[in-house]
C-alpha cells in the first residue's frame, strides 16, 4: 500500500501497488466549461460527487468541532492520517482536552458521571481502592484489585483489561510463578 501526495493540502490517495492485476485508482479534474468549475471525477472520487458538499469544504471551525467526537485513543490517530489540516486541527482539539482537563483537575472542577454500558461484554464490579494503569501499545486499561461498598473488608485479586478502542472488558489470564 502507497500513498501518493493529491491536493496542497496534503490529502492523499491511497493505492495498492502490490496487486498488479488492477489500475490504481485515478482522479481527474474537469472543467465546467459553462461555469469555469472544476469537479474531480475517477474511479475514486474522495472529494464527493454531484452538487452536495464535501468535508474539505466545511470551515475550519466546523471541522474541528467534528474531529473533537473521536475517541482520543485510535480514532484521533487514524483520522490524523488523512491529510495535514485534520492532522493540525486534531493536535489542536488534543491540545484542548489535555489543557482543559488539567484545568478542571487544578480548579476542583471534576464531575463524575454514571454511564450506561451499551458496550459487549459485562462490565467489571464497580470497585474502589484498585490499581489502574493505561498500556498504550495495545490502548488498554489495566484494572487490578480494589473492593466493594458492600464487602469492605474482602478484597478482590483479580485483574481486567479494558479495551479503549471496543470498550470490552477482557480477563486475561496470568501466568508464572507469584513473587512473595
């Protein structure tokens, strides 16, 4: 897989070039000659087609209040690919939520919230006083111990992954000798 450089403002196109049994995708531009107006036109038209708009079209401001919905774990990355202004405009929501987010931690401003779990799989028992960390080559939560409200003095040893990209709870299972 190849990507080739398409517009100005770095958006590209990508083709296989390992799969020498078909053409790689082609656009052309063509010039209304009524109204002097170009339309990219191909096989693989990214730019839209017909009179409707296209996301290059929408205003900055626009755009980066759209991009500020991805998730922050993969969706962020892969939506940066697509061209230097989603790239400038993701670091910039980025930016936003780290600030924002340290700013409500240094003020007292957290609010925390019950959300429902519309996700596969059952969520873990709600717990206090666990361990977590985030691992970030596989974009996971990992959740270790901690107990209940209701049985304070027994204490789980358990230990979850929470994929941040499927939101699934997964138990993955340890091995190897305990180390006392």
């Amino acid at each position: 897989m190849s990507r080739s450089p398409d517009s100005e403002d770095g958006c590209f196109v990508a083709m296989d070039t390992e799969d020498s049994g078909t053409e790689p995708a082609r656009i052309t531009e063509e010039v209304n000659e009524n109204t002097g107006s170009y339309r990219k036109k191909g096989n693989m038209d990214i730019f839209g087609t017909g009179a409707g708009r296209t996301m290059l079209e929408l205003p900055e401001e626009v755009l980066e209040y759209i991009l500020s919905f991805l998730s922050p774990y993969q969706e962020q990355k892969t939506a940066a690919l697509v061209c230097k202004q989603w790239y400038r405009l993701i670091k910039g929501v980025a930016y936003q939520c780290y600030h924002g987010f340290l700013r409500a931690v240094r003020e007292g401003n957290i609010q925390w919230e019950s959300r429902t779990y519309p996700y596969p799989g059952t969520p873990i028992t709600q717990r206090f006083s666990h361990s977590a960390c985030y691992y970030d080559s596989n974009q996971s939560m990992y959740v270790f111990g901690g107990c209940t409200q209701s049985s304070c003095n027994a204490a789980f040893n358990d230990l979850w992954r929470l994929d941040l990209n499927s939101k699934e709870w997964i138990r993955p299972l340890a091995s190897g000798r305990s180390v006392l």
